[in-house]
C-alpha cells in the first residue's frame, strides 16, 4: 500500500531542497521526521509537512494502525515556474534576477 502527499509553489529552488531531501530517501518515516526536526535548512520544514501529510493519508485511506512499518519509497522535487524580476544595473542596464519554485512529491509504503 501506497499514499502520496505533494506541496505545490514552494518559494525555495529545487537545488537547496534536493540536498536536504537525499538525505531521508528510504529512511523510516519516524526516523525521517526526527531527523527533519534536528536539520537547520528551511527545506526542512517543507519536506516535514509534507511527510506528514502523507502518513495522515496512508492512515486515513489505507486503515493502517501504526506507523513503524511504513518507509519512504520515493521522494523527489520538480521544478515549479520561476518569476523572472528585473534589478538595476551599472551605466542604464538591468540584470535578471530568477526567483524559482518548487513542487515537492513523497510517497510512502510499507515495508511488505
């Protein structure tokens, strides 16, 4: 059994929050979370909300009792769209600035 939880336009780059999630990827969910909970990267608490968010649906939609059996299966990020902005620049110029989004995808399973 399967459940899936995503969280859309998040304000951060998928590079930054690609980083803090390899390092939870096929962890125990329990121990995922505790370890969210001792990250100091904002990514963190994105990945934590959604994390539970998943294992609130894999409760509710799937009558399992406890959650020590259940794993993350896969975890991943895609890029959202990016609002492009403009800043002054030297002698009349503009230079680009890029403020990216992401969109946050945890899956989780048991570990039958």
């Amino acid at each position: 059994m399967e459940a899936i939880a995503r969280k859309r336009f998040i304000r951060q780059s998928p590079y930054k929050i690609r980083f803090v999630l390899k390092t939870i990827k096929g962890m125990n969910v329990n121990n995922a979370i505790n370890k969210l909970s001792l990250t100091n990267k904002k990514a963190s608490i994105y990945i934590e909300e959604v994390l539970k968010a998943s294992i609130s649906n894999m409760m509710n939609n799937n009558n399992v009792e406890n959650s020590d059996n259940l794993y993350i299966k896969t975890a991943y990020v895609d890029e959202g769209p990016v609002m492009k902005r403009f800043r002054p620049a030297a002698m009349g110029r503009a230079t680009g600035i890029r403020k990216r989004t992401s969109h946050l995808t945890i899956i989780i399973s048991n570990k039958e």
